[in-house]
C-alpha cells in the first residue's frame, strides 16, 4: 500500500489534529461572528478556489470555501494546484492508496485516477507531489467531508485549454467536487497588491478568462483560468467569498501575498 507522506506538516499548517481542529474552530467562530450574509453559509458548491499559503495568512480564507464544499457531500474531491518545487510538463495525478494527515489517513480515488490517466492521456510523475498547495487543502477535506476520496493532480507546464475539460468532466459527475489551489499577488507592497489582485478578482467575479492576462499574477492561474472555462461550459456562477492578504496577519504592508477564496454555483 503506498502513502503519499504528508510534507508540510508542521509547517505550512499545525502537525497535530488537536491544533487543526482548534484553528479551524477559530476561523468558524470569527466567521459565523462576522458574516454579513448569515444564509451565504448554507451554500451548496461543488467547485471552489481556495488559497495555500500557511494557515495562520490564508487559512480563513481558504476555510470559508471548504466549509461550503462540505455542504455539497460529495464523495470524491479532485485537488487540483501548480507545482512550486519541479518543472514539469502537463499534468500529473497521483496514483497512490492513501493521503496522509494529521487527522487520519484519507483514501486516494485509484479508479478515478486511472479513469482521468487514461482519457485525458495524464501521467504520474511521483516527485511532483510533495507539493504544499495541494497539500494544505487536505486537512480542511478531512474535516468537512471526512468519507470521501481525494484526487491529487498537480500542473506544471499546461494550458488551460487542456486542463478546462478535465474540470468539465469531473464536475458533470454531482459526487464530485473540484478545489482549484492557488495564491495571488507576491511581495508588492499593499497597494500594488490589492492593483494587481483586483485584476483577479474582476476576472473570476465576471467569469472572464481574458481579464486574467491584463495583469493577474496569481501563481496557480493556470488552474484559475481553467476553471472559469469550465464554469462558463457548465453555467456555473461565481460567488465570491473572501479576500485579504499576509498584511492582515502580519501587520507587514511592505511585502504582501494576495489571498482569495471563491465558489461556483
């Protein structure tokens, strides 16, 4: 049985389940505090784009999202996030048995993986995998749909083009769901940061995939804009659900990351 060893731990999110489970009841504590729209918690989406950044900068961000994901049921999640640590060509879908995290072990959909290797001409490419933006989404599907599958997919050198009807297809199974990984803006100082990922922002909000290349330099935009593809294929709309940046966390304005969180209905 093979395990894709949890990498991150520790680090970019707590090594405990105790810590996670007490960081995440935070997050939903100041959510359900500060919501302006109480019933926007009852949403049932299938698709979302999240952030990866360590917890304590974008983990509330990234938490709104699951939390609503959890609402659909779904059994099998798709993960899909850019690879940061190897160059890689096309897209790689971990063929493992299980996905390791603090909270418990979770099961890899195989008849998935093979199903998307083999109609969408996908490989395994192992060293791929030990990447944080998948990852750090892990420990939120654990908590909001803790039976289902996981599927890990992480790009490199891809086209949207070709990544778009992987998305399609999955989401035209209601079992699925699809989480879209990625940051925005990086180490601009505030007010070029909140320039350049309102670009983003304007881009999801109106499922224009165009409006992405006139300045967004979200990392995962590949995925991104695959996404919004989909969404309009599909006629899914987009809600958007939070954004702020490291400064939020930090107090530092001089070098910020950008953070969203999405959902398509």
């Amino acid at each position: 049985m093979t395990i894709r060893k949890a990498a991150v731990a520790g680090q970019f999110y707590p090594g405990s389940a105790e810590e996670i489970k007490a960081m995440l009841s935070h997050f939903n504590k100041v959510l359900e505090e500060h919501v302006q729209r109480p019933e926007l918690l009852q949403t049932k989406t299938r698709a979302v784009i999240v952030p990866h950044a360590g917890y304590i900068y974008s983990g509330f961000t990234a938490n709104v999202a699951h939390r609503l994901l959890g609402n659909s049921g779904v059994k099998r999640v798709a993960v899909i996030g850019p690879s940061h640590r190897v160059y890689l060509a096309g897209t790689s879908v971990s063929d493992y048995d299980l996905y390791e995290t603090p909270l418990g072990d979770i099961p890899v959909d195989r008849v998935l993986a093979q199903e998307l290797m083999g109609k969408f001409a996908l490989g395994f490419v192992p060293e791929a995998h030990h990447e944080h933006s998948t990852e750090v989404q892990m420990p939120f599907i654990k908590t909001y749909l803790p039976e289902a599958r996981v599927v890990e997919l992480v790009y490199g050198d891809e086209s949207p083009g070709n990544l778009a009807p992987v998305i399609e297809w999955l989401l035209k199974d209601p079992d699925t769901g699809v989480v879209i990984s990625t940051d925005l803006s990086h180490y601009y100082d505030i007010e070029k940061a909140k320039a350049l990922d309102s670009i983003c922002l304007d881009a999801v909000s109106k499922l224009d995939p165009r409006e992405l290349q006139r300045g967004c330099e979200a990392c995962g935009k590949i995925g991104v804009e695959a996404m919004l593809i989909a969404a309009k294929n599909l006629g899914l709309e987009p809600v958007l659900l939070d954004y702020r940046t490291s400064a939020d966390a930090s107090g530092d304005t001089s070098q910020v990351v950008g953070y969203m969180s999405a959902a398509f209905v």
